[in-house]
C-alpha cells in the first residue's frame, strides 16, 4: 500500500494503476484452463489501453486476437500490436462509415446480428474489392444458466434468432461480398459458478454442431463466447476453472472430432477475467457528513471516473479494499455510502459499504478495477478531468497518461 501513497502522491487521484505482471497472470491462467487449441479473443471493451491491450499478446500457445466493436477500439487494437486481419468486428450497429474504415484498414472478420447488417458488411466489403468473412452471432432460443448476466434466449438486439434459420439460411449464405465461415455465440457474462459456465459451452457446442448440420451453416471458426467471471470493485481472487478443460475437451470430441486439427477451429472471448484483477482505482476522502442518521464518504471519484454503469444501478456496490499497515490490517469497523464529487444524487459507488474509519484527505483503494473503468464510465458528464491512468511492469511506472476529450471542427 505503500507504493500506492506514492504514486497517488505523485500523480493525484483519482488515479488507476495498472500492472502488466497481474494481466501476465490472469492470461497463464486462462491458458491454463483452456484446451490448448482454443484461440483467445481479448474483448477491448474491458479495458482498451494499448499497453494493457497489447500485454496479451502471448507468444506462447495460439495467438490472442482482439474483438471490437467500433473503429476507436479497432484504433486501439492496432496501437497494442493486433493486426487488423486478426480482430473480430462485432456490434449490432456497424454503420456504412464504420465497415468502410474498418475494412479499409485490413479488418476482414466480422460477426453478423441479422441479414441486413451481413448486406452492410457484403456492400462495404464489394466497395473494397473484398469478400468478408462473417460468423453468423446466434440467439439460442434456449439456455441453461439461470444465475448470470443473461445474453441469449431472449427478444434482443443482438443475433440472429436460432428457430429463424429455417427461413433465413440460404439469404444468409448468398450475400454478395460475404463468406459466412462459422458461428458465433455469447450466452451469458460472468458466470457466478464453473458449474454454469462449462454448462452453458456445453450447450452451445450442442447448438452449433445441430444448427450447422440443420442449416449447412460452414463451420471453419467457433466462437463459443465467454463468461469467465471476476470481481469487480471489491476484494476478491480471480477464480480457478479446475475442471473447464476437461469438460471442453469432451463437448468438443463429442460434437466436433476434427476440431484439434482445427475443424472447426474454437474461440472464447474475455475482457474482465483478464485485466479485472491488474487495476485499482486509489481516490481521497474529500468530505465526510451525516445526514438524517446516514453517513456519507465523498470522494474525488464516483461515476464519471468508475463504471458509469453504477449509475443505472448496475455495478453496485463496490467495496473498498483495507489498507495494510505495520500494524496490521485496518478493520472494517465503519459503515456508509460512497458518493462521488458530481452533482447527481446518482453518483453513488456504494451504499451502506464496510469501511475503515476514514478522514478527509485519507486514500481509499477500489480493487479490481482494470476493466470497465475509465472508457466504461460517464467521462465527460460536469467536464470534470480523466483520471490519470498509471501503468507499472516488476513494479517500475511504464507510462502514465490522461484522456484529454476537447472539441474539433466537424
């Protein structure tokens, strides 16, 4: 904690420290539990700072790939050392500017939500002199995991309704400027349990390998989604998927005999598991009041600084981690609700958290904050400054940098 006085010192708070040696972790980690076959894509969506982007890059086992979703993350892939021919372009609302950029700079895979965005994709592909290779995103109209952040099953903007393809298989595979080379599927966010999780892979490969055969869907790229979880903005181990590669590696024999020799070749996608755990959040106790028997802890951060999400009531609440001293671990001996310094009754980060006794002036740390942090928050609400952004590798600054958003001529 020590060393978190001195950069809060050194660059003020609010202030987010990265470390490049945890992202090294989280990334041996999911190797670990993944099959060796299976390709990575890092979703830039979490956290799309080059140099945190760019420590996945693993030279070790099969490449990590970027999955985007607009032409400022594409922007950002590049910058962290991804080639443009090895992101995943995904998003219900690829506009004709945006595929026309992208594909322009070398993008050449994209993810389909319905026909009439693979006709965008085909036009823009055709005003290149390319063919597009698309995986069709499916909507299952089933699902098995009943306790996470539910992403299919449901009436959605984003894929293409399973019990559809009926109908709609043979448009989908004669789009001019089109190549559809597989499926893409993303049931569920952050699966509260390795049960859940290897459930829902399961049913998906289930899925895939009966659509594919009912439809003649070409399958030679599986992105089977993701849903490895993570805290967020509280204590707590990124978890160990013990039982994951075995329960994979059976799914896939089971449907896909030839995947190891990459028939199909088999994707998952992850933001959070991979650099939750490599940030935290350091931000100093402005004022602390009582009102009407409750007590509130303002801080120089709140929603314009961390998951602007929370103020939809979204990612509450987050907790504050203890610091430790020579004399041990401070207690959490305190209770109150962390509000920020905006003027909104919205930005709160907490209510009612555990905390230690605090003073104006005293720094809190918000562990686990490397993903959805500043690009996830309502920056530029008040016009107040972004926090500065820290990034440390063997406990040396790397770099130190601040989003500066002012106004241009259109």
């Amino acid at each position: 904690m020590k060393r978190y006085e001195e950069l809060a010192e050194q660059y003020g708070t609010p202030l987010y420290v990265y470390d490049l040696d945890r992202v090294a972790e989280a990334r041996r980690d999911l190797r670990t539990a993944l099959p060796d076959e299976v390709e990575v894509y890092y979703a830039l969506k979490a956290n799309p700072h080059p140099q945190v982007a760019g420590a996945l890059r693993d030279d070790h086992g099969p490449r990590c790939r970027a999955e985007i979703s607009s032409v400022g993350e594409l922007a950002a892939a590049l910058a962290a050392g991804y080639p443009a021919d090895e992101c995943l372009y995904t998003g219900p609302g690829k506009t004709d500017g945006e595929l026309d950029e992208a594909i322009g700079k070398g993008v050449r895979t994209f993810s389909v939500e319905s026909l009439s965005d693979l006709r965008h994709i085909g036009a823009a592909a055709q005003r290149h002199d390319t063919v597009a290779r698309c995986l069709l995103r499916i909507n299952s109209a089933t699902a098995t995991a009943t306790t996470s952040i539910r992403m299919t099953g449901t009436p959605s903007q984003f894929g293409i309704d399973s019990e559809t393809l009926t109908d709609t298989a043979a448009d989908l595979l004669a789009v001019p400027g089109t190549r559809v080379v597989g499926m893409h599927f993303f049931p569920l966010s952050n699966a509260r349990d390795e049960e859940s999780l290897i459930g829902e892979f399961r049913h998906t490969i289930e899925s895939a390998a009966r659509l594919a055969e009912e439809h003649g869907i070409p399958l030679e790229l599986l992105d089977i989604g993701g849903g490895f979880a993570h805290p967020y903005g509280a204590p707590g181990p990124r978890p160990v998927y013990g039982e994951l590669r075995a329960g994979l590696t059976a799914a896939l024999d089971a449907h896909f005999p030839s995947w190891r020799e990459g028939t199909p070749r088999i994707a998952v996608e992850t933001g959070r598991y991979q650099v939750s755990g490599s940030g935290a959040l350091l931000t100093r106790v402005v004022n602390i009041k009582v009102s009407r028997g409750r007590k509130f802890v303002v801080l120089d951060a709140g929603i314009n600084t961390f998951g602007g999400m929370s103020g939809l009531g979204r990612l509450l609440p987050v907790a504050v981690e203890p610091e430790t001293t020579g004399a041990g671990t401070l207690e959490l001996d305190d209770v109150a609700s962390l509000a920020g310094p905006l003027c909104t009754p919205g930005d709160l980060l907490g209510r009612e958290v555990p905390l230690p006794r605090l003073e104006p002036g005293d720094l809190v740390t918000v562990p686990n904050a490397g993903a959805y942090g500043v690009t996830a928050s309502l920056l530029m609400f008040l016009g107040r400054p972004a926090p500065v952004e820290v990034v440390l590798q063997g406990g040396r600054v790397l770099s130190a940098s601040r989003l500066e958003h002012h106004r241009t001529p259109a």
